[in-house]
C-alpha cells in the first residue's frame, strides 16, 4: 500500500491509485465550471483562469480531499460537503461475509470484464501504463479487487465523498479531467444515480482517448437504493444505446431473473410490513433465488435482469435508432 495521494494522514491507497500530484504536474486536472487548468498555490486549489470564480474562491476541501465541483450547477453543496466532512450522506453498512455471499453470487463478470480492459489497454500501448477512471470509486466495486491490486494499471476515482479509494471529490455530469486524458473508464453501479446520464456518458467520451475503453455495470430490474439518489433504470438495449458513441466489444447480464425475484420479495415484504429491517429479512431467507440465476435461460433471463453490463470502444461512428432495434439480445 501506498501512502495516501492526497496528503490525508493516516490514510492508505491500494498501489495502482494514481497520486493526485501526478495528474496536477500533467495539466490534467481541469476547472469543472470553465474548463482551465487546476493549479496548487499552497494548501489551496484554484482554477488558473483569473476571470473563473474558482480563481478567486479556492475549491472546497474537505476531510483533506479537493472537491472539484461547480456547485451552481450540481446537486452537491459546499455547505454540506463541509458539514459532513465530505462523508457519505447515504449510510453504507459492510454486511458480515457469510450473509454478503448467501446475498449476492460473486460477480463473475467485473473481474472478467477488469482484466479483458486491462490486457486490451496494455496491448494497444504496451509502452506505458494505461490510466483507468473509477467513476463513483468512493468504494472498491464489486468484482475489482483485483484490478485496483494490479500494479499493471493505475487508477484515477472520483465520487461524490472522499473515501480512501479516491483522489478527489467531483460530479460526474461535469468530470475535472482535460480531454483524453483516460485510456479506460469504468461506471459500475453509478448511472441509476446521476441526473442525466447521456451527459455523463458524453463526459466519459470526453475524457476517454482515442480507442479509450469504457466497462458500465448498470441496473435494470431492481428497486430503489439510496433513497432520493435513485433516478432510472436501463434494459440491456437500452444501455447499449445509451453508449451508441461506442463500439460494442460485448454486452449482456450481470445478475439474471432470480435475484431480479429476491430484490422484489424483499421490497413487497418492506411495503407489506412497513419495516425496512423485516424486508432485508425476507430478502436473506430467499437469499437462493440469485443462485438460481446460473440455471436460468439467458435470453429470457436478460429481459428480467436485475443489472447488465456493457464492455466498448470509443468509436468514431454513431449506433443507428435503427441498430438499435436489431441489437435486442431478450428471449422475444
């Protein structure tokens, strides 16, 4: 482990997190109001156009984290990013191991899908490292232990809190990050969250170099999460369109039906005994249904999915509505 890149004390960073001191001697780091260059004047971070606000009024800093955020036009606040010390405003509880494995099968695709960006990333540039973005890294996604312990790559995250996988605070609709400057991109369990996710997904593009990868992980079949940070949901198709500036590698299913089935169980169970605590429950007592995924039809199963997945190239050609039609992968 590495000290931590921000100067936080006490903190550590696996190895493959980049330094934030690298991306700021690189220009790479941008103003997300005016699209300058982010310059260090002492324990201040400031956008280096005199005309920009955030010139005159450094960036907000928190639990020792830079927040790059233009706060005109997000839904984070300066007030409350220094209120909670750029915590979490969503509790985030670790369930004990034995019950996060009856809950959730391990995520055989992150992985996969981790290593197939990398090994692609190093082949096309076997000279240099490639760069890879965590978009909502505030933790360690489901299946990518392994990539953020391959010193092969480095990683860049960003979330809306601090946390010790990330090098700075940001929203992803406006990414403080200079054009291309990423070889890879990956948005696991983020675009159910964000407001408009065909700006992030330009934003992503954006940053992406050319041939830049991008892997997202997104729900399609599930209930409410995180409360009133929870806005939408997308079929395979619909994805797949969501990205129609990408060249497909693959695309499909992450979790299939059966934990589609568990989710909604727990969810009537909450409805019909008003308890939060009596659903989660409910939830762990069919805790089998996701198991029965692996049995499940995969075609009609990815029209019940409760997530998919999308692996693609920055492309220079646009999906067709027309394309789109035809991609559909469901069991009609």
């Amino acid at each position: 482990m590495d000290s931590d890149p921000t100067g936080r004390p006490g903190a550590t960073y696996p190895d493959a997190v980049l330094p934030i001191e690298t991306l700021l001697a690189e220009r790479a780091l941008i103003c997300p109001t005016c699209g300058s260059t982010i310059e260090r004047v002492g324990a201040d971070w400031r956008c280096s156009a005199a005309s920009c606000s955030n010139s005159v009024t450094p960036f907000a800093v928190a639990a020792g984290v830079p927040a790059f955020v233009d706060f005109e036009q997000s839904v984070l606040s300066r007030e409350a990013l220094a209120s909670t010390d750029a915590a979490s405003l969503v509790t985030r509880t670790e369930r004990p191991g034995l019950v996060k494995r009856m809950l959730h099968p391990a995520n055989h695709t992150a992985p996969r899908i981790a290593a197939t960006m990398l090994d692609l990333l190093l082949a096309d540039q076997p000279q240099r490292k490639p760069r890879i973005l965590v978009i909502g890294g505030g933790t360690v996604g489901n299946g990518l232990e392994t990539l953020y312990a391959d010193d092969r790559g480095d990683i860049v995250g960003f979330d809306v809190y601090a946390s010790d996988h990330t090098q700075f605070v940001a929203d992803g609709h406006r990414i403080p990050l200079a054009d291309g400057s990423v070889d890879g991109v990956i948005i696991q369990a983020v675009l159910e969250h964000v407001l408009e996710p065909v700006v992030v997904v330009a934003e992503i593009r954006r940053v992406l170099r050319a041939g830049g990868l991008v892997y997202a992980d997104t729900p399609f079949m599930q209930q409410v999460h995180e409360g009133p940070y929870d806005f939408t949901r997308f079929t395979e198709s619909g994805q797949r369109y969501l990205f129609r500036d990408f060249d497909e590698i693959e695309s499909g299913m992450v979790a299939g039906a059966g934990t589609s089935l568990r989710w909604s169980i727990q969810y009537f169970v909450r409805a019909l005994s008003r308890s939060i605590a009596i659903g989660r429950i409910a939830g762990l007592l069919f805790f089998w249904l996701s198991h029965l995924d692996r049995f499940l039809d995969p075609k009609h199963s990815l029209d019940g999915a409760n997530s998919v997945y999308f692996l693609g190239r920055r492309g220079s050609r646009v999906m067709t509505p027309r394309e789109a039609i035809e991609h559909y992968l469901g069991g009609m």
